[in-house]
C-alpha cells in the first residue's frame, strides 16, 4: 500500500492523463524526493535508537513505510491537483492507512507514523524546490516550466 500513490502517478501517465510536469521530470522529482526521504528516515533511525511496540528491535522512529507513503502522496497531489482534487485525496489515504496500519500491526507508535508522514512530506516539498537547480546545474538541461509549487 506504501507504494499505491507512487503506481497512480505512473498510471495515470501510462492512460495519458498527464499531471503538471512532463513524465521525465516527474520520474526525477520524485527521485530526488526518495533520496531525501531515505536518507532522512535511515540516519534518524540510526540516531535515535527507538525500540518498536513489538520489542523486535530499535529501528522504530520514525516510520519509512508511512515517509514513503506520504513522499508519494503528495507527489500524486502535486501533479494532479489541477485535474481532480479527489486524486490527491486518494493518495493521502492510502498513505494514513498505510500510517495506521503500521500502529495496528504493533510495528510502530504514532510519533513514529506522524513524524514519518511530515518526513515524506517535506522531502516531497524540498524536492520541488530543488529538482530545477539539479537540472542546471548537476544535469545541464534548462529547468523547463513548471517544476515549482
């Protein structure tokens, strides 16, 4: 379920409706949104140590399955919020369900799942602001509209 925001943005693209950013540059802005969720998920879980509900190990804070969840979710919104609200509101739910079903499934506290929710998030909102400069200045390709908020 982690992944289905993710699936949609592909689908859509695969059925033609296009979201506000070519194709390309969606696959790269979310790219960059991953590298920054990953990378903020495993050293805050390496720093804090938090033991799991379930006791299996200390890996608990915060949550990568809801990080990854909401990083796509609001990719989904981003790209789709012109052509149906609803389309965005899907990909927040599937993204709480995943959060809740991690709470029910004793893997993880809800300050895990709520701060693993504002990671995704905020990756996904980073990665916007960045993605024009990567093609600039990494990539060497113009930073063609609309990429931005």
């Amino acid at each position: 379920m982690q992944w289905s925001p993710a699936v949609a943005v592909i689908g859509l693209n695969a059925a033609g409706i296009r979201g506000r950013n070519s194709f390309g540059n969606e696959l790269l802005i979310y790219g960059v949104s991953t590298t920054l969720m990953a990378g903020t998920v495993y050293s805050l879980k390496h720093c804090i140590n938090e033991r799991r509900p379930d006791g299996s190990n200390a890996q608990s804070f915060p949550s990568g399955h809801t990080a990854t969840a909401f990083a796509a979710a609001e990719w989904l919104r981003t790209e789709y919020h012109d052509r149906s609200p609803w389309i965005g509101v899907a990909g927040y739910l599937a993204a709480t369900a995943t959060g809740v079903l991690r709470m029910f499934n004793n893997r993880h506290w809800i300050s895990d799942v709520v701060s693993g929710a504002a990671v995704g998030f905020l990756c996904t909102r980073a990665a916007y602001c960045i993605t024009p400069w990567i093609k600039r200045k990494v990539l060497r390709k113009s930073a063609k509209q609309p990429i931005g908020f």
